[in-house]
C-alpha cells in the first residue's frame, strides 16, 4: 500500500488554500455520507474487548494505560473518508485524543502533526517570532526539503468548484444537502468562466458580486475591480455581469442566478474567486 504524504508547499498561500480544500472536502464528505444515509452501529461489549486487546489496553496516539470500562473505540479511517463500523476500522484511545482527533482525514491529521511539532519546538526554544509563525514555518520547510537528497517540487493545490461548500443564510446556522451541492454544482458547470490575464480588459464596464470567502481581503479585491474600470454590486440582477464565488459562496445566490440566466434571457456568468485573485497578483 502506497504510503500517504502530505505535499511540499513552499508558500503562505498555497498552504492556506491546501488546508481549506481539506477542510472543505471534509465537509462535503460529511454532507454525502448524511444523504446516502450511513448510520452508526453501536459495538457490543465483545467486540469493545477485541478493540481494547489491539493494543494491550493502550492508547494508540499517546501510549496512556485505559481502562476497558471507559476507552473510547477510534476510527481509524474516520467515517466521512470512507471509513466504516467493522471492528478492523477502530482501535482503543483515551477520550482526550479521540477528541482532538475528530474526523479529520489522513492528511489533516498529518499537516496538524507537521505544525504541532514545529509550533511546540519553536515554543519551548523560546525564538518564536510574534505575528511571523506562518512566514516562519514555510520558511523552515523550504529549508527541510533542500536537505533532502531529491528535494520535491513545490505544490500548488488545485482550486476547483467542486470543493466548494454552498451555504444556506450565516455559516453554521442552516445545513445543506448533498443533493442541494450537487445542484449548485450543476449550475456552475453550466455557466462557469476560467478567468485569465488574458481577460483583464473585460472588467471594464462590467459589474460584479462577490459572495464567499477570499484570500485577498474583499474590500481590496473590490477595489481592484473599480480600478480597472468594473462596478461593485451587492444583489444579484439581471444586469449583473459577473458572480465571483469563493469558499462557502451562498446558495440562494446561485439559485437565483439560474433563475435569472433561464427565465429572464439573463447573461451572469460564475468566477471562481481564485482564478480571479491569481490574475491580479500576476499584474501587480
């Protein structure tokens, strides 16, 4: 079996986006298994006793005794990555590690491990800089990978729509379906424009709406459309040109888009905010 390792990144930016697309895919995951209906299976009391006796009573993260009355069976493939309930997918852990472990994938939980160790070397050798931890820990990597005897490329994560979540109203406060993202998806494929350097000019005249989170801050990248020339709306309208989605773009937008674009000859096309912030950093 193919040992799992997470990418070399030698960026801010590119390290941010690689932990959103996790994050994101995770959620997306989660959303899938609740539509396709996967339920939990209680173990038995037998079955506990296998899973306690995997690791002589220990914990697998930390090593720590347990107590069979009260260890915690953890996933080893968590459920939202394909995992399942079968007794060879859980070994024994102590509460606090199951915790913190969560459902996070493999990867993750590798990145989580990477940042700990180096977060926690930094700390206790007291040269932490303050404000600089993420500039720091790229910079430590960059140096750790040309250490190696084949030092790898750098990755850059691939931002497709298909990792972003669709949300319902405030964040948290409203779930969404499986089959509301696969619908959201449909619509973007259908009206989706891969903006490049070459389409700059274009944004002259041309109105925009933003919804979802960006990299660049929204009032900077708003700032920069109008200096090219384009408008800044804050309701979708047939007179709109453009919607930029980033992460977490809301769902009514796209709905009503489509409504739009079919019903009322409108002409909205769909940027994925990434593409769009990349081109502006390309020209500044």
């Amino acid at each position: 079996m193919t040992e799992e390792i997470i990418p070399f990144i030698d960026n801010e930016i590119s390290l941010i986006d690689e932990l959103n697309l996790l994050y994101q895919r995770r959620l997306i995951n989660k959303e899938k298994q609740k539509e396709i209906g996967i339920k939990r299976i209680a173990l038995n009391n037998l079955e506990r006793e296998k899973i306690f006796n995997k690791t002589g009573g220990l914990c697998h993260v930390c090593g720590t005794t347990l107590d069979v009355s009260l260890f915690e069976a953890d996933h080893v493939k968590p459920l939202v990555s394909g995992g399942n309930d079968i007794i060879d997918n859980f070994l024994p852990a102590c509460s606090k590690c199951n915790n913190y472990r969560w459902n996070y994938s493999p990867e993750e939980i590798q990145w989580i491990l990477k940042l700990g160790v180096w977060l926690k070397t930094k700390i206790q050798n007291g040269n932490l800089t303050k404000n600089k931890v993420l500039e720091e820990f790229i910079q430590d990597e960059i140096n750790r990978e040309n250490r190696r005897k084949n030092p790898r490329k750098p990755y850059t994560p691939q931002v497709d729509y298909h990792d972003l979540l669709p949300i319902k109203g405030k964040f948290g406060s409203k779930t969404i379906t499986y089959s509301e993202i696969k619908q959201a998806n449909k619509i973007i494929e259908k009206y989706i424009e891969h903006f490049t350097i070459g389409q700059i000019d274009i944004l002259n005249s041309k109105s925009f709406l933003i919804t979802g989170e960006t990299n660049v801050n929204r009032k900077d990248l708003e700032n920069m459309i109008k200096k090219k020339g384009g408008i800044i709306k804050t309701s979708i309208s047939k007179k709109l040109n453009y919607l930029i989605i980033g992460n977490f773009y809301g769902f009514s937008k796209i709905m009503k888009l489509n409504i739009i674009n079919e019903t009322e000859n409108g002409l909205i096309r769909i940027i994925l905010s990434k593409e769009f912030e990349n081109t502006f950093a390309n020209i500044i």
